[in-house]
C-alpha cells in the first residue's frame, strides 16, 4: 500500500512532525488531525501516532481541522493533491467528513480512531489503540461501503433518526455534557420520553406510505451503537440497502421490553419496533420534527428524504474483518465484546428506569 504525500496547499494551523529517520527518500503519511476530538491530549496524540507510523519507516505531517475548515475541505485538497491514501485521526463526526470527500475517487481512507463513541470502527472491527489502527492503515484491505444521503446533502454513515433519540442529541448540550457525561443523553431521554409519539407516514421506494404514531424512526447503514449492542442487527454498510426502525414504544415497560431484545441481540423482533429495508425512505410528519445524522442534530423538518449511495467509498480494514460484521477474533474476545455490551445496556436500562422513579416520586 502507499503512502500519502503531502497537499500542495494546506490550511492554517499545520503541525509538521517528523518521526525517525527524516531522510528525503522517507514515506511520508499526511494525517487529517481533529485537536478537539475525544479527551485525550492532541500532542500525546500527535506523538503516539508518530512512533507508530516510525516503527514502519513512515513520516507524517498533520493538518489539523479547525472550527473554520473541517475534514471535508482538507480531504478534498488532499485529493486534488494526488494522494493515494487518506488518513485521518478523530471521531466519527471527522471520519465521515473524509469519507464524503472521497466519493468516486475511489481513494481510501485509513481510520485511526480517537473520538469519544468511535461507532464506526466498533461496527467495522477498526482497532482503536494506536499501533494497531496504524498496522491496519499500512497493511490493511479497502472495503468498499455504502453511506446514506439526506436531502440536505449529508452523508452519514451509521446511523441518522427522527423523533426521541433526535431530541437527545438536541437537548444534551455541551454544558450538560460537560458536566454529566454520557449520563447527559439519560437526562435528555428522560426529559422527552413522556412525550408522545408523532405521527408519521412513511414511503419506501414508492411504495404505498406506511402510517403510525412513533416516538422515534431510525434509519440504519450500521446496526451497533455505544457498548456495541445491536441496535439494528440487520443492517449491513455493504448491501445497497438502508433498514428502517419504526419504534412505537411510549411506557417504561415497553422501552425495558425492547432494551431486553437488545440484550439477546434481537431488536428487530421486539413488538414495540417495526423493521423495514429500503433504497430510498421519506418521512413525513404534519409537524416540524428534529433530526440527527449519527450523533448531530440536523435541525428541525416535515418532510425527511434519505438514499443510499452503494458502495461509494473504500475503508482500510483488517484482514478478516469483513465489512458488515465484527472483525474476526478469538471465541474468548468475541465473548469479551458481548459482555461488555450487555453490562453497558444493562447499566443504561437500569439507570434510566432509576431516574424515571425518581422522577415520578419527586
């Protein structure tokens, strides 16, 4: 696999840093760096990744996003630059900016994972340790993986909804972030569950609308979210198709219901969650409802329109680690993976029906 070279132009703040051996007959990797993205410290960052990529024989330089120019704008200029790769280190928000830049290029792009969630190496089998994801960028295998397409023009490639999981992003604002955690997303769903469910009339590829009252709609490209549970067990980044959960829960113990589904991997058979497959969906509601693309909040709208663009950008990955699945591991770290997502939805159900008692009692 080659390396990158560096952009013909870059934007300010550029941090150049060599590592090793900086002789002119060197590789150099040119890496798309968010300073902002997890809670770890960028320069440490910056450093891990260097000793890394030396161990190999590689350079790199940096060229750091900013509030100004985001990983779309510097994947594009890398690209106009003839690079052969595209690396980039932050969060899902700046990994999808990349992968939109690299539409019918048919440039990949190496993922070296640092942000919070990283849903989508846990739905891809990325490492998430340094020396591991740089391996994958240097000797890892492109995939090729669908991305779903807004009517706005945004791509998102895990997972996008309308309605409940759309108010809490909404509502889990930075300072509550800041001052509760991921429990920020708790407090935000326990103040939105009592409300009820829109209505909503849904089309799938033309087909006749489906009707119903629902507290959320998903549309999935990748099915596990954080703690990697299940959330959308049938969805698969490489089929051409996008699934579809009508999610019509409104009690506690309906929501515990489908969180139990979760658990044994089987939400799609949960009673309170219609499951459909499809190319194209729009989402009509007689009222404006807010939105979000994996983890953003898209604003407020009526009318909702996604498609899926098959197999329009290409990903590095492990060998073995097949596009839609987990990637390949031992019986016992597979095991590993499962338990840890069952204590973390355990501990979120557990918690959320906490503060609903709480709540009432106040």
């Amino acid at each position: 696999m080659s390396a990158t070279t560096p952009p013909t132009e870059t934007t300010e703040p550029v941090h150049n840093e060599q590592a090793g051996d900086t002789s002119s007959d060197q590789k150099c990797v040119s890496i798309i760096f968010n300073p902002v993205s997890g809670q770890s410290d960028p320069e440490a960052r910056k450093k891990s990744i260097s000793e890394a990529l030396a161990e190999h024989g590689y350079r790199c330089q940096f060229i750091e996003t900013t509030k100004e120019v985001g990983g779309e704008e510097l994947a594009k200029k890398a690209l106009s630059s003839g690079v052969d790769l595209i690396a980039v280190s932050g969060g899902d928000g700046t990994v999808i900016e990349v992968l939109s830049a690299t539409i019918g290029s048919n440039i990949p792009v190496a993922v070296l994972p640092a942000g919070t969630g990283n849903l989508l190496s846990v739905n891809l089998g990325i490492p998430t340790t340094v020396p591991e994801a740089v391996h994958v960028a240097l000797s890892g295998h492109p995939y090729c993986l669908d991305l779903a397409r807004s009517n706005d023009g945004k791509h998102f490639a895990i997972m996008g909804g309308l309605g409940l999981d759309a108010r809490m992003i909404k509502d889990a604002d930075r300072e509550t972030k800041n001052r509760l955690g991921v429990f920020a997303y708790l407090w935000a769903a326990l103040k939105n569950l009592p409300k009820r469910g829109a209505v909503v009339e849904i089309v799938l590829d033309g087909k006749p609308p489906i009707r119903a009252r629902a507290k959320s709609v998903l549309i999935a490209n990748m099915g596990k979210v954080t703690g990697g549970v299940e959330a959308m067990p049938t969805a698969s980044p490489n089929d051409g198709l996008l699934d579809i959960g009508i999610v019509k829960a409104e009690t506690l113990a309906q929501w515990l219901r489908i969180a139990g589904y979760a658990l044994m991997g089987r939400t799609q058979d949960a009673p309170e969650l219609d499951v459909y497959q499809a190319k194209k969906i729009t989402v009509r509601t007689p009222t404006p409802e807010p939105i979000e693309f994996d983890g953003e909040s898209g604003g407020d709208t009526r009318e909702w329109s996604v498609e899926v663009v098959p197999s329009c950008v290409n990903i590095l990955l492990p060998e073995g680690a097949p596009a839609a699945k987990d990637a390949q591991g031992s019986p016992e770290a597979m095991a590993k993976r499962n338990l840890t997502g069952l204590a973390v939805s355990a501990g979120i159900v557990a918690t959320i029906a906490t503060l609903i008692v709480w709540r009432r009692r106040k």
